[in-house]
C-alpha cells in the first residue's frame, strides 16, 4: 500500500501548482476587444488591439493603424473618461451615470445636457473604434453559411450587400461610419452615421462597420477614398463579425432602451 505524506511545505507546492494549471487553462478564454463596453468601470482603458500594427499591411498600413489607434483613439477615451468622472463626481447618487458605457449610449438622451454632448461624441468615438478594430483581421476566412444566408434573406444575395455597403462607403459625405446593423427582429440593413453617432443609441446592433473618416486612410491613401474601401474589405473578417453577432445574442448584451429606433427601408 502507497501513502503519501505531504508536509505542509509540499502542500502550499501542489496549491501553487494547481492555481497555475488553473490560471492556464483559464488564460485559453481569452475576452473579446469589445467584452469591455459591456461592463462598468470608473475608467475605461484603451483596449490593446487584437493584432500588431504590421499585420493589417499591405491593406491597412502600420503608421496609418497605430496613429489611429494610439492618438485618435485613445483621445476618445481620455475624453470620455474625464466627461463620466465630471459627472459621477456632481450626481454621486446616479446609478445610470456609473452604467457601462454601453448602456449609458443606449440611453443617451438621459445624459444630463451638461455632458450629453461630450459623452455621445467621446463614449461614441470610443465604442465605434473598437467595433471597427474588432471586425477587422489579418487572415480572414469565408464566410459561414449562417451568416452568407441571413446577409442574402435581407440583400437577395452576398454580392448586392457588398456593392451597396461598398458603394456607400465611397460616396458617404463628410466623416462618419458605415455599417451592416442588426435590429430586434434579427434583420440586417446598412446604416450610415455622422461623426461619433453611435447605432447603439438608436437600439441596433452593428456586427460590421468601416471607418470614413479621413484618419482611417489619408496617410496611404490622401484622397483616394475608394482605394482605402477596396483595401477594407480584404481584412473585412467574418469569423469575427459572426463572433459580434453572437456577443449582441448573449445574455444581459441584447438589451432594449427605451425607445426603439426603426430603420426606413
């Protein structure tokens, strides 16, 4: 018959040793870019992208992305974070004002006028980029049959969702986004925003967008506009706008705000 006797040194050893297996096998979960907007913070952090800077090029060039990520980006959040702190510091007693920023921009109009705009322009600029950084990749693989179908229920086939997104893309006046959106009954459609709007404050839920404001591609492409476009859609990565879709379908993720926003088709 084996025994064995662990001393009390040896059992802090297989402790350590079993809170490390543990850690490695949780460390295989790892959370998505946009897991963050979701939750609550007293600040919110600029997110590390889900790539290097170089793994975007030749599409999406490296000081284009890194410029974009850590100056306009991380500007936003700044922004953003000083807005919230202003106003949780005047409303101390205001659950909303310490929601995540997701509900907060779900439900903007119940910012107080005193920050209303800061946070929809700055919280906006925050959600949108990370949207966009999420839905973009270095290898990305067909699309599934799932989610191929669901674009061509809403667009009758793939190839006229692409030529209307693409075309909307180019000819999108000004700044702003252009994205494919889900609403509550599960149809997709393309919406345009201006600036920082969001499609989460008008109840939607966007699994693909790009970004046309300059910055996105004026270092490599200065005005060229459609080039930039043509170049988006080949790190367009739908393994991980299916992943989005899913995060929108999770639980306590597809919540309603109080008033529901209907797309005009």
């Amino acid at each position: 018959k084996f025994v064995c006797n662990i001393g009390s040194g040896n059992r802090k050893m297989a402790t350590y040793i079993l809170l490390l297996l543990f850690a490695g096998a949780f460390s295989t979960c790892e959370m998505a870019i946009y897991d963050v907007i979701a939750e609550p913070a007293e600040a919110y952090e600029l997110p590390d992208l889900p790539y290097q800077y170089t793994e975007l090029e030749p599409n999406i060039d490296e000081q284009t992305l890194e410029v974009h990520h850590q100056g306009h980006h991380r500007s936003y959040t700044d922004k953003m974070n000083s807005a919230l702190a202003e106003w949780r510091e005047e409303e101390p007693s205001n659950d909303f004002a310490r929601s995540s920023i997701l509900e907060i921009l779900r439900n903007v109009e119940q910012i107080p006028d005193r920050w209303q705009t800061a946070i929809k322009n700055n919280g906006g600029g925050y959600v949108n980029h990370i949207l966009y950084w999420a839905t973009m990749c270095p290898a990305p693989e067909a699309i599934s049959s799932n989610l191929k179908s669901a674009i061509e229920r809403s667009f009758g086939s793939f190839e006229n969702f692409k030529e209307q997104f693409t075309s909307t893309a180019k000819s999108l006046f000004g700044s702003g986004y252009v994205w494919l959106c889900e609403d509550d009954n599960s149809r997709l459609f393309i919406l345009t925003s201006a600036n920082q709007d969001s499609p989460v404050s008008k109840g939607l839920y966007p699994i693909l967008v790009i970004d046309i404001w300059e910055h996105a591609y004026y270092l490599k492409h200065q005005y060229r506009r459609p080039d930039y476009v043509t170049s988006w859609w080949n790190v367009a990565c739908w393994q991980e706008v299916e992943k989005l879709q899913e995060f929108w379908h999770s639980d306590g993720s597809k919540v309603q705000p109080q008033q529901i926003w209907r797309p005009h088709m």
